[in-house]
C-alpha cells in the first residue's frame, strides 16, 4: 500500500511527464510524431527520438572535428562569420559532450 507521500510523488510524475509529452508532441511535425505514436511515457519518446536522429557520439565527434579543421578564412573572407563559425562548431561538440 502506498502512502501519501508516494502518492503524491506519483502525481507529481505523471503531472511532468504529461507537460513534457506535451511540448514534445507539439514541436514535432506530423512527419516526425508517427515514430512516438501511442506512447505514453516522455522518456520513451525521448529516446526513441534519439535513436533516429542523433548521430552516435564517435560519428559526430568526427564530423564536427574535420568541420572545424577543415574551415578556412579566405583572403579577403569575412572574419567575424568565420570565429562565428569556430564558435558555433565548438558549441555543437560541447553540447554533445564530445570533447574528448
């Protein structure tokens, strides 16, 4: 049997994980809600969201690498767009937590 405080953390779960069904439902196009179709826990969603469109960690820490060694400023290029580049590609490694 379970008591108050449990019952009240149950609420409190579903509560957060109906919200966050909630904004995941609506950020998604109708293209991309047919893969989460039916589910009915936020977690799931996540990863099954995951699983389509983050590439694994060793691709896209290869990807971003080379992105960023391969960039060039031009003779004559803009600089301020290409440290915004650098900055942007350095962000996107550290978002992945693919610094290694």
């Amino acid at each position: 049997p379970l008591n108050d405080e449990d019952k009240k953390k149950i609420a409190v779960f579903n509560r957060d994980n109906e919200k966050a069904l909630c904004i995941i439902g609506l950020t998604l196009s109708d293209q991309q809600l047919v893969h989460i179709s039916g589910e009915e826990s936020a977690a799931k969603c996540w990863d099954i969201l995951k699983k389509i469109y983050v590439r694994d960690s060793v691709g896209a820490h290869i990807h971003l690498t080379r992105k960023q060694f391969r960039a060039r400023l031009l003779k004559g290029g803009d600089m301020l767009a290409h440290l915004e580049f650098m900055k942007k590609t350095l962000q996107q490694l550290q978002e992945k937590e693919l610094i290694f």
